[in-house]
C-alpha cells in the first residue's frame, strides 16, 4: 500500500495549480479536452504554452485564445 500511496504523491505533483492557470486557458481546457489536466504551463513573449497529462502542448495568445495544438 505504501507503494501505490507514493505513486499518487508522485502523480498529483505533476498537475499545475489551477490558481496558475488563467480563467480562459483553464475553461477552453476543461471544454475541449475533458478528463484532461494541465500539468505543465509556462509563460512565453506570445502568451502561455501548456501541457497537457495527454501530451498535446496548447499555445495561447497573452488574452488566453488558442493559436495552435501540437502533438
């Protein structure tokens, strides 16, 4: 049981703090991609590039508007 308990420590780390991710960015995830989590975010001279847990990496514009999606 410890080792299952470390596995989901080590999992739930992965996902970004939804208090990181702006209001737009979070909805537009949370709509097209359901079931999916952010589990990486960063902020570029653009806007902000993420990660989804699915691999998919999603540029936004700085008002939180997708550009692209890259697999």
């Amino acid at each position: 049981m410890k080792t299952i308990s470390k596995i989901l420590v080590a999992v739930a780390t992965l996902f970004v703090s939804s208090a990181l991710v702006p209001a737009a960015i979070a909805e537009y995830v949370r709509t097209n991609f359901p079931g999916q989590v952010i589990v990486m975010i960063d902020k570029e001279p653009y806007g902000f590039e993420v990660e989804l847990l699915n691999g998919l990496e999603l540029k936004f514009n700085k008002d939180g508007n997708l550009i692209r999606v890259d697999d």
